[in-house]
C-alpha cells in the first residue's frame, strides 16, 4: 500500500526546499507520486499541485528565484480556517 500523505508532509517539503535541504529535482521527484497518482489526502494532492506548478513556472522563467520562494513561503504556512 502506498503511503498517504498529508497537507502537512507537502508543508514540510517545502520548507525543506526552501532551507536548501532539497533540490528542485529532489521536490519534484518527491511531488510527482503525490500529484499524478494521488497518493494523498485531497488537500496534500491540491497543494502538491500548486507547487509543481510553480516549480514549472519557475523552469520555464515566468518566476524568478525570489518570486517563486516568495510563493511557496505563502504555501508552506497552514491555512486557518474563517
């Protein structure tokens, strides 16, 4: 059986992208299973596919370095509910 991840495990990912401790392949590899096979709860795929589409934007140029750590500082904090 597949591991289930959870909104926080994604969070957590992306954190450690953001200290250095992974690098875009390392976060993209780990992503890929979570967004095209949804090994995770929906809000974990959700957020998994808004920062693979970021990653993307960022490889393609339409976000620099600043920008696209900017946006996933935004993704990493928890929502709180209304």
């Amino acid at each position: 059986m597949a591991e289930v991840y959870t909104a926080a495990d994604v969070r957590a990912m992306i954190k450690s992208y953001l200290s250095g401790k992974v690098d875009r392949k390392q976060i993209t590899e780990w992503l890929t299973p979570l967004v095209w096979q949804e090994d995770g709860a929906a809000d974990a795929v959700d957020l998994g596919w808004s920062v693979a589409l970021l990653l993307t934007e960022a490889s393609r140029g339409d976000l620099d370095e600043e920008e696209l750590h900017e946006q996933l500082r935004s993704l990493a904090a928890p929502s709180v509910p209304a």
